[in-house]
C-alpha cells in the first residue's frame, strides 16, 4: 500500500516552501496536471502512436507520471482532503482497460474534477492514476520510490532558485 498520508505531508512542505498564494493557483494545478498526463503519455509511444516506430520509455514516464501525482496530490491540498483509506489502490492493470483509454478517462476525470472541486471527484481522480500507473507497469514500491526522488529533486531545484 502506498503511503499516500507521507506523500501528502512531502507535498504540503514542499507547497509551502512555493508560498504562491495567487488565485489562480488552482486553474494553473489543473493545468500542470493536464501537461503531465500529456508528456507521460508521450513517453509510451507504442501505446498511441501507431504512425511511429518508437519504443516505449519507461524510465522517463515514471518521472513525468510522479509529477503528474505531485500536482494531483496538490490539488488535494487545495481542497483540504484527509481521508486517504478512501484512495482505492489497484496494483495491476485491468484487462478490460488499456493505456491510452486510461489516458482519455484520466483528461476527462480532471475536467470532472476541475468542475466539482470535492472529496469524491478527487478520490476518483487520484484511484483512476493509480490504475494508469498499473497499466503502464509501475509497481506501487516504484511510484512511491519516483515520487519521493523527484520531490527532492524539486527542493534542490528551488536551492539553486529554478
């Protein structure tokens, strides 16, 4: 089981070292998870491109997949969510679903999300990354593991003032 309360707290600091404060700040969360979903999928080529001849890299979406959760984990911070044994973990792929329908399903759970800002829509959102994240191959030890390096990433990039 992930420690989705660890990650939360790691998210909470690492937005209060941010301090913005802007009104905007929810419209541009959405917006930064929109990007993240769009540059994971990029790195999964096989799964969508079928006009390319490129492999799959997984090492690098990992990385755009852990951002995307960073920013979801944010916009749970922007609505005060804490009910985190609600989160519905799956740790393998669905046979029924594939990656580029959980792609779709996860743009459409944003806009949902985006529209009703609660509890419920959030959990949605965050269980349906979850399941991405099975479907492409990640265990839930590798998430975890992804999300904790590029949060320090993150701190050292605001050190040397990115």
């Amino acid at each position: 089981m992930l420690d989705f309360k660890g990650m939360y707290e790691a998210q909470k600091a690492f937005r209060n070292r941010i301090d913005y404060k802007g009104s905007d700040r929810f419209e541009k969360l959405i917006l930064a998870l929109q990007v993240e979903l769009g540059e994971c999928a990029n790195e999964l080529p096989e799964s969508f491109k079928f006009w390319a001849h490129k492999e799959n890299n997984l090492e690098t979406a990992l990385v755009e997949y852990v951002d995307g959760l960073s920013f979801i984990l944010d916009l749970g911070i922007e609505i005060a969510f804490d009910d985190f044994e609600m989160i519905y973990v799956f740790t393998s792929g669905d046979e029924k679903r594939n990656i580029e329908s959980q792609f779709i399903n996860l743009f459409s759970l944003v806009l949902n999300f985006k529209k009703y800002k609660n509890e419920f829509t959030f959990i949605e959102l965050i269980s349906e990354f979850m399941v991405l994240g099975g479907l492409i191959g990640f265990s839930l030890e590798q998430i975890e593991e992804a999300y904790y390096q590029k949060n320090a990433v993150n701190h050292s990039r605001q050190n040397e003032g990115y």
